[in-house]
C-alpha cells in the first residue's frame, strides 16, 4: 500500500516497497540526488501544491449524489485519459460513458444506448474553449431540449473560473459549473480536481489514489530524488545516442489507457523546440504484453536501433486465474531476456498490486520524471505552442 521504502539492491536495481524498478547491466544506471534548490523548485510545482491540499479534505465538491443515473463525460486528451485510466485499472463497472473524440457515430451510438432522461452529461474543459467540446455540447443540448429536460438538471461542467465559453454558458444558463486549478494543464491534471471530481461523482475513491501519490513524494522528497533521476538519465541519455522512440509494454489489459495517458504526457510534453532552436522529442508508443510480442516486439529486437521500452507488470491480481497470470509472467520474463541478448535498452517496472495507492504512486512517478527529462532535454513541459497553432485555426 503506496511506497514505505526506496534502496539500492544493486547497481542496476531499485526497491520501492511494492515496486522493482531495474534497468539492464550494461546500462550505467548513474544517478545523483538533487540539490537543495531543485527539490524546493519540485516542491512549488502547483501539481504538487494540488495534491498536498486534497490530502487535507474529504470532499471536493458539495454532495452531489446521482443515484440510478448514467454518468455521460465528454473530455478530450487530458480531460478525460485520467479518468479512463483510473476507471480502467480498478476495473469500475458502473454506469458510465466517456466521449473522447468528435465523430458523429460514436456520439450517436452513446445517445442509442442511454436514457436521456435518467443520464446527466459531465463536460471537461480547463479553458472552456476546446472547439470539440463546444461542438458537442451543443449536440446535447439539442437531444436534451428536444425531451423537454432543464439544462441546469441535465448539465454539469468542470472547468475554470474565466471567460470561457462554457463558465459563460453555465452562468447564464444556471448550470452546475465546478472550477479547477488553473495552474494545471490537462495532461499533468490526473493527481487534481479535473480528475478527482469525476471520480468523487463516481464514488471511486480517490481519497486512496491522492494517498498513494503523497507517501511516494514524501519518499522520493527524502531520497532527494535518486529515483528520478536514475529514470530521467536513462531516457537522457538513451535519446543522446539517437534513441527518439520510447515504447511502454503493460502486461497488464487493465493498464491500456494508462498507455494512452503516457503517450499523451510524454508527446505533448518533450516533443519541444528548445530555447537554441533544437527540435528534439521522444516518440511515445505503447504496447499491451503479452500480445504485441506477435506484432511490435520483432520491430523493436530486429528493426533500427532508435527505441528504448519501459516494461509494466502486476505480480499480484485480484479475481483473476493464477495459472494465467503467472503464464504473463513467464512471458514478461522472456521478452526480458530478449531484449538483453538484443542490448535494446529498457527499464522494468513490477508493481506488487494494482489498485488506488498503486496508481498514484504511477501518476507522481511519471509527472516527476517528465519534468525531469524536460529539464535535461532543456524544453518547457508545461506548454503546448504547436497544438496552440491548431486550435487557432478552428472556430466554434
């Protein structure tokens, strides 16, 4: 339950409690610890400060109960890959349904399937302008006046206290508006309220999720970051010797969307022009274990040597066939040893379980490491000019 340790079992390897994390031999896992002044910058990072003040409280929001009703999330990118993540890897089965795309058959799909007057439509925004969401709301709008439903009663958004064409209309229209950091970007918003209100809709409990995010900061804070840094070195240094392609391999089915939520992390976050005018990035890929060895893993043992891969497994898996999961772990095992003979440089990841406090130990580990590596890589990880420059080109 989170992480109560971190040490050195070797030169190559890492204990965290419930997680191993190993890097091969012939990598030379070199790592310092930060200094003073960089653990106080991490310490001021508003994902940090986010996490600190839910760790203080119970609720996010006034009770907002929805019972016997579809919960209908509309949220592009980091509005909504958060939310998948968590629902995906606890394996969350109640009513619930997320739009993450503008194509007008998925949308008509979902209005097939639900009752439009038992379902109430949850619209994530951070600026209230992402021109896909304006779009459909809309859409909703026109389904929810022609069943003769109040907005106010059929509408709830999740965005920020601005001039956003979703405050707006949820002022005028009275319609229950919640307000999120501002400081947050999307991709960097799943230890915040962006995520946790929906989740505190849903009844997940994301108490346990904000806990296992502060046990491993609190570890990582006391170990000045040796972690991090032995992660951010080895992509690093990888991507100085030309290796721009960063694949992760969960063999796991129920971490998918976590996949999904790195690629976007990873992509938006390093692919940078930097401040010397150096175009740089890593190319972010993910792969579910043990299917994609009889697709993606002859590419990546035989193709151009230009990839690294990350390797997630769970040990231990709740209501699941043993002789199965122990046949992935044979199977993670071997592709292990391939990727030695083939000296394609990887990190292995072992989590002991996989439920709240395990994922957000994930969430810390992967935010930090990005911020991390952008440091090195000497980009900005927080911004986004190039999707800023296609977003200015579309007109709700």
């Amino acid at each position: 339950m989170g992480f109560s340790s971190i040490k050195m079992v070797s030169k190559n390897k890492l204990m965290l409690n419930n997680i191993k994390i190993k890097t091969p031999k012939y990598f030379k896992s070199t790592h310092s610890t930060l200094s003073s002044k960089e653990i106080k910058e991490i310490d001021n990072l508003e994902i940090i400060n986010e996490i600190k003040e839910l760790n203080r409280i119970n609720l996010i929001i006034e009770s907002t109960k929805l019972p016997n009703r579809n919960i209908v999330l509309f949220g592009l990118g980091g509005s909504s890959l958060s939310l998948k993540t968590i629902v995906e890897s606890l394996n969350y089965k109640g009513d619930l349904f997320i739009v993450d795309n503008l194509d007008g058959q998925t949308f008509n799909d979902v209005f097939n399937e639900i009752k439009i007057k038992s379902s109430v439509f949850v619209f994530v925004s951070k600026s209230g302008e992402t021109f896909e969401i304006i779009k459909l709301l809309k859409e909703t709008i026109k389904k929810i006046k022609k069943n003769n439903l109040q907005l106010k009663s059929s509408l709830l958004f999740i965005t920020e206290n601005n001039n956003g064409y979703l405050n707006k209309f949820g002022i005028k229209e009275k319609i229950p508006t919640f307000y999120i950091n501002q400081n947050i970007g999307g991709r960097f918003s799943a230890l915040s309220k962006s995520t946790l209100i929906p989740c505190e809709l849903l009844d997940i409990k994301w108490k346990k999720i904000i806990s296992g995010a502060i046990k491993t900061y609190k570890i990582l804070v006391s170990n000045k970051f040796q972690t991090i840094d032995l992660l951010a070195n080895f992509h690093y240094k990888n991507l100085q010797k030309n290796k721009v392609n960063s694949g992760l391999i969960c063999y796991k089915d129920n971490l998918n969307c976590f996949g999904e939520w790195f690629m976007q992390l990873w992509g938006e976050s390093l692919g940078k022009t930097t401040k010397n005018g150096k175009e740089t990035g890593l190319t972010p890929t993910k792969y579910i274990g043990p299917k994609d060895q009889h697709s993606q893993m002859q590419l990546i043992l035989e193709g151009s040597k230009d990839k690294t891969l990350m390797v997630i497994s769970v040990k231990k898996n709740k209501n699941s066939n043993n002789i199965l999961n122990n046949s992935v772990i044979e199977e993670k095992e071997a592709t292990i040893k391939a990727l030695k003979i083939k000296k394609i440089p990887y990190v292995e990841l072992e989590l002991e379980s996989l439920n709240e406090e395990t994922l957000g130990s994930l969430f810390i580990i992967f935010h930090l490491l990005t911020i991390r590596l952008a440091k090195k890589m000497k980009v900005n990880p927080f911004d986004q000019p190039a999707v800023e420059l296609i977003k200015r080109n579309l007109k709700p």
